[in-house]
C-alpha cells in the first residue's frame, strides 16, 4: 500500500471516529452545535453543549489514551481554545457557557471522553 492509500484509510477511520463519537455523546446527553465546523482558528471536530459546559471536542483513534493525547500538538490544542472562545463572542447566546477543550478517543478497546484533557497546557 503506498503513502497515498494509506493517508486516503486514515482519513476514512476518522470520520468514522467522528461519526462515533458523536452518537455517543448524543447518547449520553449532549446537545451537538456543531459537527466538523471550520473555523478561522482551525476545525473543531464536534461542539457539544451539556448544561453550563460548551465543549470544544477533538476526535482522535489511536491505539491508546496516551498516543491520543500526545497527538494533540500544543498548537493544536491552542487553535482549539482560541476558536471556542472565538465562537463565544461571536454568539452571544454561548458567551455566559464554561469553556473546555476535550479529547474523544477511540480505541480497539473502546471509547473513552477525556474532559479538560488539556487543561494544564493550554
């Protein structure tokens, strides 16, 4: 398989890890604002709303929580925040929420919803 065919496979698990996810998260109780919006900061995977908490959530799979979360650049993890605090003053009906950045993972073994994955280096 060459460097192409992979990265066309990759990108295929993806959106079906998105798509996971995001019943999940329906599932458990959040309202969805958004799916795969493009942003000037960047592409916020999903953005969920769960009483007070808006949740910028970014859709890794990986073969553990760890790789999911080393994935994740600084930068990346900046871009994150800047768009959700960009979405915030851009809709006011948003602006009073409590802000996170989250991780979703999906694994061989399972899903697992990181809250505040970030939360000591954003």
């Amino acid at each position: 398989m060459n460097r192409a065919e992979r990265g066309q496979k990759a990108h295929k698990r993806g959106h079906l890890s998105e798509y996971i996810a995001l019943l999940h998260l329906m599932l458990t109780g959040h309202r969805i604002l958004g799916f795969r919006l493009k942003t000037p900061e960047g592409e916020i995977d999903i953005l969920t709303l769960k009483g007070q908490r808006l949740a910028v959530i970014e859709v890794k799979q990986r073969r553990t929580v760890l790789e999911a979360l080393t994935a994740v650049s600084p930068t990346q993890r900046y871009r994150l925040w800047q768009a959700g605090q960009k979405l915030q003053a851009r809709r006011p009906d948003l602006a009073k929420l409590s802000l996170h950045v989250d991780l979703y993972v999906v694994t061989a073994g399972g899903l697992r919803h990181v809250r505040d994955a970030f939360a000591d280096g954003i």
